[in-house]
C-alpha cells in the first residue's frame, strides 16, 4: 500500500467534509436558493474552503486544518442568524437546515479528526 493510500484511508473524516463542502457548494442550486444572496455566498464561500481543507488534511495531516474545519463548523451553524436568513420564508427553514447541519457534521468530524490522530487525546 502505498504511504498516500495509507494517509488517506486513515484520514476518512476528512473524505467525508470534502463532501460536505461539496454539498454545500451545489446546495444553492439544489435547494434553490440562489436568490438569497446572504445563504447563497455563505454556501459558495465556505463550501469552497472546506474542500479546499479537506484536501490539504488528506494530503498532509496538520491540527490547524481541523481547528479552522471546526471554526467553520460553528460559523454555518449560526450563520442563518447571523445573516439574517433563519426565518425569511418557509422554505427557508430547508436552507437554515441545511447550514445547521453542515455545521454541525463538519464541527464533528474534525474533532473527530483531530483526536484520532493524537490517539485519543485533544492535543499531542
């Protein structure tokens, strides 16, 4: 097996964001948001950097990756507050869900991530 292969087969929280972030990407267009600029650029934006961290973790494991997967994590989860798009309409309640729980799958993960690699433990 090769050492990438073995990297990466180790790293499957970090396969699992990258289709998170990927999700989150395309899910403006989905779920059919894309004319809620706020949610829209929010989805675009983050959706973009957690790929972006995502493949960089499954390159090359560093905790700074996981860290800012995390922080990214608690930004979607309150961000339909934040922005202002929580409760516009009805069907909004589907693109606040949305963030919530890619929020919530991604902040997971990487804690998730992080311990795993320092064998139980929060820090090395």
């Amino acid at each position: 097996m090769t050492n990438f292969m073995k990297k990466s087969t180790g790293t499957w929280q970090d396969w699992i964001c990258l289709l998170l972030g990927a999700w989150l990407l395309l899910s403006p267009w989905i779920l059919g948001f894309t004319a809620l600029a706020p949610a829209f650029w929010n989805a675009l934006l983050f959706g973009a950097i957690i790929v972006g961290i995502a493949i960089a973790a499954i390159v090359e494991f560093h905790d700074w990756e996981e860290w800012v997967d995390m922080a990214i994590g608690l930004w979607l989860i309150v961000s339909p507050w934040v922005l202002g798009f929580a409760a516009m309409t009805a069907a909004d309640g589907l693109v606040t869900g949305n963030f919530v729980a890619t929020g919530l799958a991604t902040l997971l993960l990487a804690a998730w991530s992080l311990r795993d690699h320092h064998g139980g433990t929060w820090f090395a």
